[in-house]
C-alpha cells in the first residue's frame, strides 16, 4: 500500500485514500487480469488440443495434405486443397457483395440521406439480420433462393458460358447460392460496424469538406470514406472471417463437392462445411484427418486477421500519420 | 470576456442599428431579416457590407449571433437540417439565397477557416491540393500547393514532408494547412470563424500578419472573440450583441463602421461599455 507522505498536512474533507479503496484496486486489477488470463488460456488450450488430435495426421500426410484433392475414406487419402479454396472463393465473393452492400447500406444510414429515427429504424432492421440463425439461412436458401437464381443462371451459362465464372449450369446447391447467402450473413457485421467508423468522423472534418465546396457525392468518396477507412477496414476483416467461419448454412447449401472450380454455378466445398459434414460418420483415421483441417481453417483465419490488422494499420499511418 | 454591461441589453428589444455605408465596393451586401434555428430566432435585423480587399471584423459576446452571420455568407449553415434564413445576402449582386443558387457553387467562391483546425486525414500536399482537384485545375499542381503554403506561412515547416498525414501537424500547423487549403483555389471571399481559438500567441501572430497579407487578394470576413485582434486587422468593425427582451437570446447589430472609430468613438453606449470593459 502507498504510505501517505502529508499526514502533517491539516485539511478538513480531502484526505488520502483509505486501505479499503487500495484493496478494493488491487481486488480488481486481479480480477480483469484473471479474465485475459483465462481467455488466452483458452485459445492456447484449443491450438493445442487440435494440433494433439491431429499430430497422428499431420506425420503421415504432412503437407500433401493441403495440396492433395481427394478425400477418400476407403483408399485412406486425404487431402483439403479443394476445402480451401471453396472457403477462400466463397468468402471472398461474400466479401465483394455483402461488404461492398454493407459500406453503402453504412453511407446511407449516416450520411444525411434520411433523418435520424428512419436511420435508426433501419440500423435495428439491418442488425435484425445478424439474430436469424445459420440453419434458417440454409433453408431459406435451398427453398427460395436457388430456384430464384436457377433461371439466370442458365442464361448466364448459355450466353457467357465461355467466362470461367459461368462455365458451369446450376443443377442444384452451388458456390452461387452459398456465397449469397455469404453476403447476406455478413451484412449487418460489416453495416454495424461501418455506421460507427463513419459517426466517429468528426463534424469539423464533413464540415471542412462541405466548406471547400464539395458535393454530397465528393464529400462522402472524397473525404468521409478515407477518413472512416481504418474502421471500414476493421469490418471487412470481421465480415470475411466470419465468412470464413461459417458452417451450417454452407454446408447446406454448397453441395459440398470435393473440386476446385471458377464456376460460380458448380457445387464446392469449404473446410468448416466438411468437417460438419465428415466427423459424424468419420473413423479414427478421418477424425485425426479432420482435426488437421480444422487446424488449418484456424490458421486461415488467424492469417487474414492478421493481415487485416497490418492493412488497417497501413491504412491509419496513411490517412492520421500515427504509427 | 464577459464584461458586466451596465446598460440593460432587455432594453434594446427594438433597437436596430445606423446601416453602415462603405466608401469602397461591397463583394457581400448581407441583409439578414431573421435567422431562426427551428422556433429559435437566432439573429434579427442586421445589415453587414462586406468591403473589397478589406477585412471586415465581426465582434461581440458570446451567442451574439457573429458566427451564425458569417457561416450565413456561404450558406454553411444550410447543413444544418433546422436553419432558416429569412433576408438577402447579395453576392456580386446575385442573392445567394434565390432558389435556384446551389450552395455548392457559393461555397466554390467563398472560402472558409473554421474555429478548430479541421485538416483531412490525408497527406500534407493532397489537404492543399483537395480544393484544386476539385476545380478539376489543369496546370501545376506542385507550384500551386507550394504557393498558397508560402503564403500561409507554412511552407518552410513543412516542404520536407508533404507526404506525411496532416493530422501529424501541431495544432497552430494544422489551421495554417487549413489557410493554405482555403486559399490554394484563390477564392473570392474568405470567410474565418474565429480561425486563432485555438492557437497560441505566436501562431495567432502569424495567421494574423498572413489575414493583412491576404487582404491584398482576397475580401476576408473574420469572427473574433479577441478584440485585440479586431483592431490589429480589422479594417472595419461589426459590434452584435444579444438581445434577450422575448425570451430568448437573439442577435443583432449594435454598430458598425471603420475600426478605429468603433473603438475610438462608437456611437452606441453598448459598444461603448463592450470596447471599454474589454480594455480597462
């Protein structure tokens, strides 16, 4: 406890803080920090668990594993390179559509477009979207939105079927529908979290752009958005690994299909869909086979956080010059 | 600042001020009828020329409406979803109030320093090029930039790191980027809303010898709560004052005319208790 140098000091109501109140900070500084502890413990303790369960796994494919294309129990090879590509192509056209939605859906909520309880209406509506469970997504997506978009399909397939990207018919689940979804899923992340990168910009700043006499349109591109960018950025990174992550509604809808494909109307597969698919019949070789997928979905993610960090970080040191 | 005024402004509830006729050309005729901030009347009857190649200082207490007036002379106040403005501002002329006048357009002519250094989270040189860019200039750009920083007495302090954010600036470096930016388009008018708030002596020197610099340019209409600094620079002087007779506080103009002779011998016994409680 600090000792209290100035007892000589006569005053009549200020005085040294009593021992209780020193207890009672250093009670609470225990406890938060117990907190982080257990939380880092937490994830140490999963890495760990899985690289365990998958060191058996890890030893006898090793890295052919991530470059191998076939997962097949009975000749006992296993491989996950069209996992991760089905993961990183359906959360990446996620990303294009439910990011570039949720940044406009963002512009429009803040920037002056409507007043502010038909905003904040729709903020609720917008977030409302973030409650609907996973498997309701599926479902909603096999029933409705894939014989929605079988018809265009087709025609994109006949009219442009020499682009990869429609190089194949919709017969069924497909990357198209599951990426849609995708997007979907994300918007309200990527919303929410864009509508308060742009209310932390402060007025002065729209203020000095509406005073250089810019328009709404160069106001907004020109100065709101680069200022509101590492915070954009931040939503991006949590909408993409949120995509990353997603299992139920993917695994309903992706036709979980064991090929790498450009094709947005081919079936596909992603890591976090396989494993769902795959542990409930799986035998003890699989199961450690999975374990490794799963460790490398892990690490996926890790890796486009922390890529995320250092762009956002970038994008901070060049739009406010602080390191 | 808040000098006791022994005269009862309640008093005044009617009172509007001797019209101030210039000598020289006018680029602004503001006449303001009323200012409401929704039901709020902000400001009321005030008529303030603003004269060519001067400095015109608006002065007076707190909540006097002095700002509300100047941000009124390019219509930044239309951002703000309440504001009315009943009245005329002539520009060149042309009332920028009319309804088919974009306030876009005035705002391209009328230049603006706000209060707080304002920069935009980009690099030194895109702050001073943003307003040229958006002009759509065709010609030298790193000229142009270097320029309106001389004259805002920056350049020297900066030439080094044009690439580095301006938010990395100190504060009294920032409002001179903001200057530089304001008059890298050489606008017509420049507007200041108490653009040395926020600076310290030496950087509020500094701004005010580049505003009598830029008088030689540009028409400059500057709100100051400093009334040093209206004497220094200002070439003529509007006093406003509140009203608050209806319950309210209202602005509106007490005085205006040449500087020295508001200071000197101002005609209203209200500037007279203002400039004197500020002084003695």
């Amino acid at each position: 406890m600090a000792s209290n140098p100035f007892t000589e000091v006569v005053t009549k109501i200020s005085k040294a803080p009593s021992s209780g109140e020193y207890a009672a900070d250093k009670l609470l500084r225990g406890i938060v920090w117990a907190c982080a502890a257990v939380i880092l413990l937490l994830v140490a303790y999963i890495v760990f668990e899985l690289g365990r369960q998958a060191f058996p796994a890890i030893i006898r494919f090793g890295i052919d594993f991530l470059i191998g294309t076939t997962w097949d129990v009975q000749k006992q090879t296993f491989g996950i390179l069209p996992e991760i590509w089905g993961t990183l192509f359906s959360s990446l056209l996620a990303l294009l559509l439910g990011g570039g939605l949720g940044v406009a859906m963002a512009i429009f909520l803040t920037q002056d477009f409507l007043d502010d309880r038909v905003s904040n209406v729709f903020r609720t509506v917008v977030e409302m979207l973030a409650a609907i469970p996973s498997v309701v997504y599926g479902l909603w997506g096999i029933y409705v939105l894939i014989p929605l978009i079988r018809p265009a399909s087709q025609w994109l397939n006949e009219t442009l079927g020499w682009i990869p990207l429609f190089g194949t018919s919709l017969s069924g689940p497909g990357m198209a529908p599951a990426a849609l979804v995708l997007a979907v899923m994300i918007l309200p992340t990527v919303a929410a979290i864009s509508v308060d990168a742009f209310r932390r910009v402060p007025y002065k700043v729209k203020e000095a752009a509406y005073g250089m006499g810019t328009t709404r349109w160069e106001a907004i591109l020109k100065v709101m958005l680069p200022t509101a960018s590492s915070g954009i950025l931040a939503a991006l990174v949590l909408g993409f690994g949120r995509a990353l992550g997603e299992t139920m509604a993917l695994a309903m809808l992706i036709g979980n299909s064991n090929q790498i494909s450009l094709s947005l109307f081919a079936p596909a597969n992603t890591l976090a869909s396989l494993l769902a698919s795959s542990f409930p019949e799986a035998g003890p070789l699989e199961v450690k086979a999975l374990m490794y997928a799963a460790l490398a979905l892990l690490a996926i993610t890790l890796l486009v956080n922390i890529l995320g960090l250092w762009v956002m970080k970038a994008a901070t040191r060049k739009f406010e010059g602080k390191a | 600042m808040s000098a006791v005024l022994a005269i009862d402004p309640t008093e005044t509830g009617e009172f509007i001020a001797e019209p101030y006729q210039p000598e020289g050309a006018t680029v602004i005729d503001c006449n303001v009828e009323r200012i409401f901030y929704g039901d709020f009347l902000a400001v009321r009857d005030s008529t303030v020329p603003v004269e060519k190649n001067k400095i015109t200082a608006f002065i007076g207490p707190s909540g006097c409406g002095k700002s509300t007036v100047l941000r009124s002379l390019n219509r930044m106040n239309d951002l703000i979803p309440v504001f009315r403005f009943q009245g005329r501002v002539d520009y060149h002329g042309q009332d920028i109030y009319a309804k088919d006048v974009d306030p876009v357009v005035v705002r391209r002519y009328i230049g603006m320093v706000f209060q707080q250094p304002n920069p935009f989270s980009m690099s030194i040189y895109d702050n001073v090029a943003f307003g040229l860019k958006l002009n759509k200039f065709k010609g030298d750009y790193d000229e142009k930039v270097q320029t309106a920083l001389e004259r805002a007495a920056l350049w020297k302090e900066v030439k080094d790191k044009l690439k580095n954010s301006g938010l990395s600036l100190s504060g009294g470096q920032q409002q001179r980027l903001c200057i530089a930016r304001a008059i890298a388009t050489e606008p017509d008018v420049l507007l200041m809303d108490e653009p040395c708030s926020a600076l310290d002596p030496i950087a509020t020197r500094q701004v005010e010898e580049l505003m009598l610099e830029l008088r030689e340019r540009f028409t400059v209409g500057l709100v100051t709560h400093n009334m040093q600094q209206a004497t220094r620079v200002g070439d003529t002087t509007a006093f406003f004052s509140v009203d608050i007779s209806k319950g309210g506080r209202t602005g509106y103009l007490v005085e205006m005319g040449p500087t020295q002779a508001v200071f000197e011998d101002p005609k209203q016994d209200l500037t007279k208790e203002y400039v004197r409680g500020e002084f003695s």
